[in-house]
C-alpha cells in the first residue's frame, strides 16, 4: 500500500541544541534505512516550510504505525496520512503504452 504523509515536526525551542542534533543525526539514520527498505519511496520538502512530505510504502497500517513511530522525532510530529490507490489513467496508459514512467 502506498500512503502520502506530511509530516510537521515541532521540537520545543528550550530543546538543548545538542539534543536537536542528535535528533536530526537519528532521523536522517532512520530515513536512510527506510530508503533502502523501500519503505520511503520518494521524499520532498515543501518550498519555505521545515517540514516533509513523502511517498511511503508498507505492507498494511499496522506496520506504516510501527515504522513511522520508530522516527528519532517522532514525538514532536504532527502528521497526516492519505492512504492512495491508482488512479484509472494509470491502468489505460499501461494497457497501451506499457508502465508509465518513473519520475
């Protein structure tokens, strides 16, 4: 199953900044991993915000939960998740021209 989630992460401001760092440090390490799981398809960050946006894989809700609630800053979230599904254009296209592209 594929989800779009926004992610708005709101450390407190009298957060120690090595604490921040050691946070920021963790959840890059987390991502990475997720990256190479597959789980994290694709990532973005929207322009003029600190927050995520991503493209996220997981076999049901249960495990995105899991997954999700592994992030280092996960306490200090704020998240909306959209579970997708294919949109029909997508199985017209492929019946004709084979699987879209990749972006």
């Amino acid at each position: 199953m594929l989800f779009l989630i926004y992610f708005e992460v709101s450390v407190p401001a009298n957060t120690p900044a090595e604490l921040k760092e050691q946070l920021r440090q963790g959840e890059h390490a987390r991502a990475f991993e997720f990256i190479e799981a597959g789980a994290i398809r694709r990532i973005w960050r929207p322009v003029g915000t600190a927050d995520t946006c991503c493209l996220w894989e997981a076999n049901s809700l249960e495990e995105l939960h899991t997954q999700v609630r592994s992030l280092p800053l996960y306490p200090y979230m704020k998240l909306s998740v959209t579970p997708l599904v294919e949109h029909p254009v997508t199985a017209a296209w492929s019946k004709e021209h084979g699987p879209m592209p990749a972006f």
